[in-house]
C-alpha cells in the first residue's frame, strides 16, 4: 500500500505482467497474491487507506478477468476463489470498484462497467456496485449528454462543457452500460428501494425519449409522470443513430428481464401479513414481488410509437416483452386499460408490414394470450383483430394455403369467435363493418368464410348450435335490445347479416333459427313504426328474406306471413330499392312447385295494390317508392329491361328458366287501368311538380301505353273516358297519353287511334272558338289561371297531334288516307285557330312604349317595331301550313315533353284555385264543366 501511496503505475504494471503472463502456471500462482491482497482488507485496512482504494479497484478487475482466462485451470481456480470469499470480502472489493468507478474516466469506466455486467451475471446476487453511486452517475450523464447536445452560441458556460466526438461517443457508451448494469441488477432482485426505483425509471424514460418526464411525489409516494413519445429517432430517418438504437436495444433486453423475473415476497413483508391477507394473496405473491410492475407503463407507453422503424431483432425483443407483460403481470388494472388497448391495436397493424414471419407469429401469440387472460381486454381490440387479421390472412392465403401465418390466424380468429360468440360479438363486428358495394376479399366476411368450418359449435350451449348459425341468432336475439344503438349502426348490422347470408352461410339454417326470423321481422315492423325513411335502410332484410325463402321453400308457411307484413311496411314507410323488391318477388315465384303455395305471388300482388291506393290517393306512398314501384311494373312488361331481371333472378336466386324472363305484372294490370287513368287526367297533388313527379306521370303513361297495346278491351275503354265536358283532364290525359306513344314509336297504337281524330278536332274547335280573353285589360297571372292552362294544353295538343299524322303519314301503305286525314284535320281546325290569333290587337303584342318627357305616361307605339312584329307573326301562321319536318322527330317529341312538364309545373303552383273564379268569364260555360 505504501508502494501504491508512492506510485501506483509500476504494482499496475507488475500485476498486469502477471496476470496477462503466456504461462499459465504464472497466472495461476498469481491468483493467490491477488485472493491474499483482498481478504487482508478488513475495516481498519479499508479506513486507513481509504484515498488508495480506488487504485485497487482496477486489481480487482484483474482478478475477476480470470474468471475468463483461456486456460481451464486458471478459470477454475479464480471461480473458486471468488466464491470463498466472504461477505467482508466481497464488500471491501465491491467498494474498491466504486472508488475506482468514481475516480475512472470514460475509457476506464466503459471497461469497469462491462466487467461488472460480467460478474453479476455469473453472480446474480451480488450487489457489485452501490445504486446510490450507479444512479448519480446515470443522472449526470444523462445531463452531460443533453447539455453536450445543445447549441447555445452565445453561452460560454455551454460552450465550455462540449467535448469532441470521440469523447462523446465513449460517454455515450459508459452510459448504455451502466443503464445494463443497472436494469440487469434490478431483474435479479438487488436490494433497491421505491426511490431509487423512481431515479433509475426517470432516467430510463429519459434515454428513450419520452416527453418531459419527471418525478412528482403522490401521497408520500415518488412516481414518474410522462406522456407518449414524440420521435425515438433522429428526424432524418435515413441516417441511423447509433445512440439511439443501442439504448433501445439495451432497454428492450433490459425491460425484458425484468418483466420476466420474480421472487417471494421477502419474509419481513410475509411476516406483517395478517392470515386473512396471507390467504387472500397466496396466489399472488411470486407476483407481486416483480419489480417490472414498475415499469409495465413504460412498456406500454413505447408502444405508441411507430415500431415498424425498429429492425427486425430490437423489434421482437420489444414484442416478447409486452408478451411477458400480458401473460405474468396484472393487465387487468383499470390503470392499465387505455394504454393497453392503444398498445394492442399498434402490435395488430404490425402484422401488415415485413417484419418477418417470425415476428408475425410473435404478434399472433400476443394476441392468444391476450385472450386467455382478458375477455374484456379482447373485446375492445377485436373488430380491428378482425380486419388487420382478414388482410393478413389474404395475402398469406395468396402465397400458400399451408402458410404458418394463416394458420395461425385463423386459429386465433377461431377461437375468438367461439369465446365471444354467445355475448353479442357479432351485433358488434356487424356495426363496426363497413358498409361497401363490392366487398373485397380481405372483408370480415371473407374472414368468416375462412375460419368457421361446417362442424364449429358455440362452446357451452344445450342443445347444440352451430357457430355458422350464430352470426344470424345473435342479430335475431341482441339488436334490438341495444337502445343506444343510432340507427346507422341499425341498418350497418342488419346490411352485415344479410351479406352474411349472401356470401358465407350456404347450409340450410335449423326450423328454430327461422320461426325466430319471421318473429324478428313482426318485431321489428313495430320497433321501426315511427322512424323516418331515410334514418334507415331496410333493403338488405328483403334480400335475407328472398334467400331464407328460396333456401327452406317447405317452411313458407313460418315465413311467408312475416315478410309480407315487413314487405308492406317497407313500401309505405321506408325506401326501397328496386332490385331488393324484386329479389323478394322472384324468391315467391321459385316456389310455384311447392304444395300449398298461394295461387298468386303474394308480393306481386302487395306492390300492385299499393300502387293502386297510392294513385287514387287513398294512401300517401313517397314519390320515390311509388316511382321505383312503377318502374318494376313498366320493366316487366317492356322486353328491353328484361334482361336486368334476368341478372337478378340467375345471380341470387336461380329463378329464370332458359334465359327467358316470365313477367309476373302482365296478368295483374287491370285493377290499375282506373287510376291510372285518373292519374293521367288529374293535376299534381303537390305545389310544386318535381323531376320525380314528371317520371311518374310518364311512367303511368307507358304502362298504360303498353296495356293498350296488348289489349284491345282496354284501348276501347280509355279512349270511352274521353269526353268534351271533362276539357282540362281530358287534354291533359291526351297530351300524357299520346306523347308516349310517339316516344316509343308506336305505329300501330297510333293507327288504332283515328277515331280520335274526330272527337280531337271538335275538342280544339269548341275550345278555340268559345275561349275570351280579355286583351284591353292584361293580367299577368293569366298563364296560372284556368283558362290559360286549357288555352296552353290545346295548343300543346295540336302540335302533338300533328306530330301523330306526321310520324303515321310514314308508312306508305297509309300515306294517302293519312294525307287527306291531315288535310281533313287542319281545314277543320285552321279556322278557328286563325280567327284566335286574329282578335289578338296588335298594339297589344308591341314590345317598346316610350314615356314623354312630361313623364304623363302617354306612350306611342314604334311603327318599326309593328311592321317587324306583323312580319314574324306571318312567318308563325306559315308554319302551320308548313310543318318543320326537317327537325328530328325525337327532338320535337322532347320538345314537347319540356313543354308539358312546365305546363304541369304551372298547375302544380295554381291547384289550389276555385273554379268558380273562371266560369265567370263564360269560358267554363261555354266548353262544359272543367274538372
């Protein structure tokens, strides 16, 4: 010690040359000074020369290095030696290393450390260096390192503690070795108090990069507060940071074992339980003695970042760590929870990336033992499982049916389905689904295709259910218990079901699950009485319905008074689709072989009615659905849309029979031909005519247009119900009527109407010669008046009418009759129209009047502007003579089309005047009663 006193360097230097000797047999007598130098040190040695210590601190460090000599002898001895020595010993060492480590620079203290990582690592319950001095210096470092990080260039003092980068790189190296050494002693249960438990988690959370992390005291308790970290890594992503990745990787391997290791509760702890407590807790004291239920916040608060930066080994280590967490710790503190389910969503979205299929696995064994222990836990992440898990599966399933990956995911999947199935899992991955037109293969139901095999039961049901069958139970028995429930969810889950039932489920369902389907949909009329249409969507049960139907065709009798009951509600309160409408009507007709069917398909028969109610206003239908109801009765009867139920019929419900369409309205039509008839002839029932208005007159127009064509027996009798003293509706019913038939070039229908032509001629000549207009005192709401609307209809009529002569005058086996039918027609009716337009005065039809500059308001007419005028005015009568026949006759016919539609639109704004008002003019008199 004297020597030491003097000169430390040469006893270094002679106990190097020993040690680190070629001869072994030199090393190994060597091993008996250094054992005797060190158990000499008793407390009077330790306090006489306590300034020397630490220059034996690096002796101890030679002795201990021969626990790694190369040679067999060598190591066995010095092991034995290190185990003799007694807790005196091994103290007085341990405080020469913590002399030395105080007073070691960088470089030495990268060598000290890592040789103390090596002894407590074959000595696990050796306390090799004091936490008191291994948290002060991870403390300072820590600042130094943060300090040395800053650019502060007009702050000398900063300036001053900067060191070059090698300096910093060994700083930063001594410091990622003392947080292994601290976090390795504290997996292995060194001693250690909460407060210093609470400096080494804020020094841990520092180095990684959490948010302002500090430590509060909480009722006499330290705890570390921090929030989620911002950005682990350098901004720049393309260059790497050694610091960065080495601290991670030392705390991942660090939390690691921590998380993983556990001990008895010490005896002092056990002996101060009370019986009752020492029972309770029996099961739980190996547990509780972890020190990682410090730090399980931690792990939980790194996964909120973006793990797919780490590389593939950091990256499982991480995951093995939060495996260790959910399988050995407490996850079900309410503390936990939030923090928990973030974690378990960011470990899911993980499996979508390339992480290795050995990482892949890792994830799905996480997600398993999140099962196991947390049904609850589960259920929050489950649907999101679902989804990532359906994408995963799909590009695994791309590569190899037998691929591990799949597998496994459809093992988790399985039994997740099976735990969850009875408590309501499928109302709630039905809501959570979206809703797409062309689902792709990576959607829930493609999953559900995947994974639930014919021969899957519900776990702990009697009698047996079937896990296909569950999905439909579950809607059938939950949905409508679930009050907080909005209703887009609502129409979500039942849109779900009965894609379920379209696209996975393909066995037929037990005679319970249907007698509790039909009871479902009556309840379900009721619950949904006093919604509004558009809050939901009941389209997709007609679907279910048309299959559940066509699949049990014996079991109509259950089902059949059920869905016509939900059938009609959803005609009179809710939208329907046209092609849902039909899958119900279609799904009727495939069962006309079945014993007891009724004679006439009953959905046919509901969607007939309630257009015949709706047109003769004795039930108030929307527009939409009494259009979309009126398009299916006209695209039946028309060839030309056979083909879209052709579509419908083979894709769903295997209905059509050699590609042919059998209409099912043709033979239903004749309880329509009345209102329809009346509807043509009536003027809108709303103050304002709507484009949806305007189909739907049209649309009457053709199915009656078409049932004219078919039958005589009915063109007979509407051509009886036009009569002179019904002027208004019968000119109205005309144009509507006629105009359809030249839209669809009905050549035939329109010879069969040449009758017409006399009571059309008498029409237009009693109405020309008997309307009075009062010219000398303008009125500007003329044109939504009575009179104006018979005027505009009659002129509208005469030139759809000469558009009929036209488009007959054509076939040239007619052409002669049909020219003196023409001739005929406009030498009766010319008269009258030009004795019409010749009472117009013409100083009524100047456009310019001039005020004096008086401003008395007395105005002169523009000579120029009459002689223009007139000259216009005969052009116009030369048209009459001379038809445009150059213009497209479907451009007139749209033409004309526009022109009724704002007609219509002008009584939509005026249907609410009196009549009276207008027989007062002799008008109503003289041409009979108007309407």
């Amino acid at each position: 010690m004297k020597l030491l006193q003097i000169d430390a360097v040469p006893f270094h230097a002679c106990v190097y040359k020993v040690m680190n000797d070629n001869n072994w047999e030199i090393r190994y007598q060597g091993l008996d000074q250094l054992y005797g130098l060190f158990t000499k040190m008793d407390a009077g040695f330790q306090s006489k020369w306590l300034p020397l210590l630490a220059k034996l601190g690096p002796v101890f460090s030679t002795l201990v290095a021969s626990l790694w000599d190369n040679n067999e002898n060598a190591r066995i001895k010095a092991t034995a030696l290190l185990q003799s020595f007694g807790t005196l010993h091994l103290n007085s060492a341990f405080r020469c290393w913590e002399a030395h480590f105080y007073s070691a620079s960088d470089s030495e203290l990268r060598s000290l450390v890592h040789m103390m990582i090596r002894l407590h690592s074959l000595f696990p319950d050796w306390q090799v260096l004091q936490w008191e001095c291994l948290l002060e210096s991870l403390e300072t470092k820590i600042t130094m390192l943060a300090s040395s990080k800053e650019t502060h260039p007009s702050n000398s003092s900063a300036r001053d503690t900067k060191m070059d980068p090698i300096q910093l790189a060994e700083s930063e190296n001594v410091t990622v070795l003392m947080m292994t050494l601290a976090l390795q002693m504290l997996s292995h249960h060194v001693r250690i108090d909460m407060v210093q438990i609470s400096r080494l988690k804020l020094v841990l959370v520092t180095m990684m990069g959490f948010q302002h992390p500090h430590r509060v005291l909480d009722g006499g308790e330290w705890k570390v507060l921090f929030g989620p970290i911002d950005q682990p890594f350098q901004d720049d992503k393309s260059v790497a940071d050694p610091l960065q990745t080495s601290i991670l990787t030392c705390c991942s391997r660090g939390l690691k074992l921590i998380m993983d290791s556990f001990a008895p509760l010490p005896a002092e702890t056990v002996a101060k339980m009370d019986s009752k407590a020492l029972q309770h807790n029996r099961l739980k004291l190996a547990e509780n003695s972890s020190p990682g239920v410090h730090f399980i916040d931690v792990v939980l608060k790194y996964f909120h970042t973006d793990l797919t930066d780490l590389n593939p080994i950091t990256l499982r280590t991480w995951l093995e760590v939060i495996l260790i967490v959910i399988y050995k710790h407490n996850i079900l503190d309410r503390a936990y929870e939030q923090d928990l389910v973030f974690a378990m969503k960011q470990v899911i979205d993980l499996v979508l990336h390339e992480i290795g299929e050995e990482n892949k696995l890792l994830v799905l064994e996480i997600l398993h033992c999140l099962l196991r222990q947390s049904d609850h836990l589960t259920a929050m992440v489950l649907s999101k499982q679902i989804v990532v898990l359906g994408k995963l599966m799909a590009q695994a399933q791309r590569k190899r049916s037998s691929d591990p990956v799949f597998l496994r995911a459809k093992q988790f999947l399985k039994a997740a389905f099976s735990r969850f199935a009875a408590a309501g899992l499928f109302v709630l991955i039905f809501k959570n689904q979206t809703i797409t037109e062309q689902p792709q293969q990576t959607d829930l139901f493609f999953v559900l295709r995947s994974i639930i095999d014919a021969d899957d039961k519900v776990p702990d049901e009697d009698p047996v259910v079937y896990l296909r069958d569950q999905p439909v139970r579950d809607v059938i028995d939950k949905l409508m218990k679930q009050h907080q429930m909005d209703r887009k969810s609502f129409s979500a889950v039942l849109c779900n079901m009965s894609r379920y039932v379209q696209t996975v489920h393909s066995y037929p369902y037990p005679e319970n699950v249907l007698a509790d389907y039909a009871g479902f949909l009556q309840l379900l009329v009721k619950y949904t009485q006093n919604w509004r249409r558009f809050d939901w969507d009941i389209n997709p049960l007609f679907t279910m319905s048309a299959i559940l139907l066509m699949e049990h065709p014996y079991h109509f009798q259950t089902l059949l008074p059920a869905m016509q009951v939900l059938f009609v509600h959803g005609i009179r309160h809710c939208t329907i689709q046209a092609e849902c409408a039909v899958h119900m009507v279609a799904s009727f007709a495939s069962l006309e072989n079945i014993p007891g069917i009724p004679a006439t398909n009953i959905f046919a028969d509901t969607i007939v009615d309630e257009i015949r109610l709706a047109l003769t206003q004795r039930l108030k239908l929307p527009k939409d659905t009494l259009l979309t109801a009126l398009q299916l009765v006209l695209w039946d009867s028309d060839e030309r849309y056979h083909p879209w139920y052709i579509s419908i019929e083979s894709n769903y419900l295997g209905a059509s029979v050699d590609g042919r369409h059998r209409p099912y309205f043709a033979n239903r039509l004749d309880p329509l031909l009345d209102p329809m008839l009346s509807y043509l002839k009536s003027t809108p029932y709303t103050d304002q005519f709507t484009k949806k208005d305007f189909k739907t007159y049209n649309t009457v127009a053709h199915i009656l247009s078409w049932k004219c064509l078919w039958s005589d027996q009915a063109m007979d009798h509407v051509l009886s119900t036009i009569h002179l003293d019904e002027t208004r509706s019968s000119l109205r019913f005309l144009s509507w009527f006629l105009l359809c038939h030249l839209k669809q070039s009905q050549i035939d229908l329109l010879h069969r109407m040449e009758g017409l032509q006399t009571t059309l001629t008498e029409f237009l000549i009693q109405l020309f010669d008997a309307v009075q207009i009062p010219y000398g005192q303008p009125d500007p709401g003329f044109v939504y008046s009575h009179t104006g609307e018979v005027l505009v209809l009659a002129f509208l009529l005469l030139k759809i009418w000469t558009l009929v002569i036209l488009r007959t005058t054509r076939v040239e086996l007619l052409k002669h009759h049909q020219e003196c039918l023409r001739n005929q027609f406009w030498i009766s009716v010319w008269p009258s129209i030009r004795r019409l337009l010749c009472s117009i005065p013409i100083d009524t039809l100047v456009s310019g009047r001039h005020l004096d500059d008086t401003g008395s308001g007395q105005s002169q007419a523009n000579e120029m502007v009459v002689d223009q005028f007139q000259h216009q005015v005969v052009r116009v009568r030369q048209m009459f003579n001379v038809p445009p026949i150059q213009v497209p006759m479907h451009t007139l016919v749209d033409q004309l089309y526009l022109e009724l539609r704002q007609v219509m639109r002008l009584q939509a704004t005026s249907n609410t005047s009196a009549l009276d008002d207008w027989d007062a003019s002799g008008f109503g008199t003289a041409v009979g009663n108007i309407d």
